[in-house]
C-alpha cells in the first residue's frame, strides 16, 4: 500500500468516527496544555532569576548575615571594600561602589480602582547605582533625586495587582506609613530588579529609622577582576572577617535555590498530568482498536500484512496525538510574556523551545504507548476470532 493510500485510509477512518476522534483530540489537548502551563511558569521564573546579575558586579553582605535582607553593614564596613583591586571607576574617578538598603515592606497604590497591595523588594540607592547597575535602565521619568520619590521596576505593578497605567509616573505609592510619588519607570533587561521599587537610601533609612546599610555592590573593571575579589574576601584578614561576597549571578542562583522547592513542585504535576494522560489516552486508543476487530481481521483477510495494519494502527492514533498536542501547545503560547507575581517578584510565563519540546515528547509517547500494547494484542489474535467480534 502507498504512502498516499496509507493517509488518506488513515484519514478516512478518523472521519468515519468523528465524535470519537474529536473527543480524543480535546482530552490529549487538555493533558498537553495542563503540561505546558506549568512548564512555562517554571522557565518563565528560572529564565528571570538567570537574567539577574552582571558577572563584573560583587555583591557583599555582612558576616553574620545569611541575605541581602536580613545583612547589616556600617559606614566603616563599606570603606573596608576600598581595599580591594580592580574596582572599576567612573568618568570622574569616583570608584564604582554602591551602598544599598534592601527590605521586604508591605506596599498598595491608594488611588487604584480595585483593593491591592503585596510585600514587594523596596531598595534604597544612591545615584552610583546607575553606574553599578548597567542592567537597569530609566525608560520613563528619572532616578529619585528629592525626597519620598520613588522609581519602580516595568514589572512592579504585577506584584502590587495594579496595572501598569496605575503605577505612571506621578502616581502614588503608599509604604512604611508614607506615600512615595513615582518619578520613574525602569527596566533591567528581564531580571528580577523589575520586581522592585527604587529610593533615596537616605529616605528609606529615615523611614525605617535605620542607620546600616543591607550590602554593597562592588563594580569591577573587568570579569576577571570580580573573580580575584572574590579570592581576596576568602583570604584572612579584615575582609574576610566582615563580609561575606558573591560575584552577582552566582548570589542570584543561590537566591534561585530557595525556590527550588517551586521546580519540584512543577515536575511532579508534570509527571503527575503525564502520566495520568498517557492512561487516558492508552484507554482511549485501547478501546478504539478494540472496537476495530473485525475490521482488522477483514484487512488481514485481504492480505495486508500485521506491519501494514500496525502503522495504519500507530499512524491514526500519532494524528489524534500531535493535533492534540498541537492544539494544547497552542493555547499555551497565547498565554506566553502573560506576566505572574510571586513572592519572590514578578515574572512573565515562558513558552521556549524546551517547553515544546516536553510537549511535543508527551503527546507521541501517548500515541505510541496508546496504541502498541492493544495494537499487539489485536494483531497477534487469530483472524476468525477478529472476524467473530
């Protein structure tokens, strides 16, 4: 039998049992979308957290303290870092060091149509920042230059529940007790710095009534640089005494490993979705070659031979199984850049190459699974006992 007159046979017999052949394709539909969906929320986050960090960037915290959030450094502790070589300077000679203040605060836009409000990353900067922080980018407005200012990150509207209109500049944000005019939008090339508002530091350590900083982002002149800082905190003496540092990727997947537990989480309900589908279709695909025993028996009656009738078989269900999966992969795409928040920050769902290709894996083992074991069973059974069904 031709290739052609394998299709259009295969064809034929799915519109001979439409209602059976649609209500397969919706069910692996559903199973492959399900998988997608939470697929793409674990990339959409890890691919965000992998943005995060510029190699040439050293981030520094206290000894004693275990994060950003939860570190304490003093003046004198920031002027221990001038210490350290190859820290990069700019145009006029200031060396690239950035005191920061980093807090996790309660936040809500009063004047927003609807109840919001979330914890959000409040950081405290000084204009140096900019120079340190070459991820971050002003795309709207200006840096916060007078008092209760502030400048929010393009994905800061998603962890507040507001929309983006809301949080323009010129809008209102309430924190700590106070209300903060936005004066700037920024945006920090997918990283999670989109998640977060920026202020004065002095500003956010009066409110807070605080005077130590979180950490230091240390700016160096090249990779090679940061990689040599780093040995020098490792080596005994004042630094290594009061600082704990990280180049500032790799802060930033360990900061990623805390939410590990959210990649697990998503990989059983993959295996879960998946496994529960490949069932589903097995027991669909089971009945309809079941329900083809005579049919099959007449095709061997004519002289087809049990491989023939088996690509028939695999061929049929390999159709119901990729629209299927294609179908499901679909509305998952639609649903990609649609932004989520969480309590680490703000992300957008992801629909790559790896996502597609998981699905596309999910919906040929469901075809071929399906269909082999009760394709053997039929096809291994004599012709008349085909025929009598």
């Amino acid at each position: 039998m031709g290739g052609r007159v394998l299709i259009a046979y295969m064809v034929r017999n799915l519109l001979r049992r439409p209602w059976s052949s649609v209500m397969t394709l919706v069910g692996i539909g559903v199973v492959v979308f399900a998988v997608v969906l939470m697929l793409m929320l674990a990339r959409g986050l890890f691919v965000r957290v992998r943005e995060t960090g510029d190699p040439r960037n050293v981030v520094v915290i206290s000894k004693t303290g275990q994060s950003i959030v939860l570190s304490a450094l003093f003046d004198e502790d920031v002027a221990l870092l001038l210490e350290l070589e190859g820290i990069a300077k700019d145009a006029s000679g200031r060396v690239l060091i950035s005191p920061e203040l980093v807090q996790l605060l309660y936040a809500e836009v009063p004047e927003a149509r609807q109840p919001n409000g979330a914890p959000i990353t409040v950081r405290g900067i000084r204009p140096i920042a900019m120079e340190v922080h070459r991820a971050v980018e002003v795309v709207q407005g200006r840096i916060p230059l007078y008092a209760n200012e502030v400048m929010v990150g393009s994905l800061a509207h998603v962890k507040l529940g507001v929309s983006e209109e809301e949080m323009r500049v010129g809008s209102v944000i309430r924190f700590e007790g106070m209300e903060w005019r936005v004066c700037g939008v920024f945006s920090a090339r997918g990283s999670l710095y989109e998640s977060e508002l920026w202020v004065r530091e002095s500003d956010l350590m009066a409110a807070m009534e605080r005077g130590t900083h979180s950490c230091a982002t240390v700016r160096c002149s090249s990779i090679a640089a940061a990689e040599a800082a780093i040995l020098a905190f490792e080596r005994p003496g004042a630094l290594q005494r009061t600082f704990t540092a990280w180049q500032e990727p790799a802060y930033y997947r360990m900061y990623a490993e805390a939410l590990r537990w959210i990649l697990w989480l998503t990989w059983g309900f993959v295996v879960a979705i998946g496994a529960a589908g490949v069932l589903i279709g097995m027991n669909t695909m089971y009945t309809n070659v079941i329900a083809r025993r005579s049919e099959i028996g007449t095709l061997r009656v004519l002289g087809f031979g049990r491989g023939t009738i088996g690509v028939l078989l695999v061929g049929e269900a390999m159709m119901l199984s990729l629209g299927g999966g294609l179908a499901g992969m679909g509305l998952g795409r639609l649903l990609h850049a649609v932004p989520l928040a969480v309590a680490q920050g703000a992300f957008f769902l992801c629909f790559d190459r790896t996502v597609a290709l998981a699905a596309f894996g999910l919906a040929t083992m469901i075809g071929i699974v399906g269909t082999v074991v009760p394709a053997f069973r039929v096809l291994h059974g004599g012709i008349l006992e085909n025929l009598r069904d």
